[in-house]
C-alpha cells in the first residue's frame, strides 16, 4: 500500500509519527528520534496519550520554519 502523502493544510491538527514519515519522507523510526531530543536541540515538540506520541500541527509547522532558519543562519554564517 503506498504511503499517503500530505501538506501542511491536510495534516490533521493533531498528527503522529507516522504523519511526520509520510510528509518528511522520512522513517519513522527518526521521527522518534527526533522526539526524543529536546526542542531546544532540533527535536520535535510532541506530548504523550498513553504510550504513544501526538504533535500539535502548529508546532510542527513551528519546528519546521525553526530549522530553515537555522539553516538560512547558518548560510549566511
């Protein structure tokens, strides 16, 4: 079954690791990597219902313009 692919519009408002894989083309398995560092350090921002883990869309959105300016920074570096 081919993986769904998504926007920033057609996430959901709230969204999981494996919305994450599917719009960054990425395992989902670094997508929990990514969870398991602070945001401070480049992780993703997310809170647990149980034992899995949920982001807020807007702080996906949030995270993502927070590394195209560090990567606009450090170009400019």
């Amino acid at each position: 079954m081919p993986k769904k692919t998504y926007t920033l519009e057609t996430l959901p408002e709230i969204i999981t690791a494996q919305h994450i894989s599917d719009f960054l083309i990425v395992s989902r398995r670094r997508v929990y990597e990514l969870f398991q560092r602070k945001p401070e350090d480049g992780g993703i921002p997310n809170f647990e219902i149980g034992l899995t883990k949920r982001v807020q869309k807007q702080d996906f959105v949030n995270w993502i313009a927070a590394r195209k300016q560090e990567k606009e920074q450090k170009s400019a570096s």
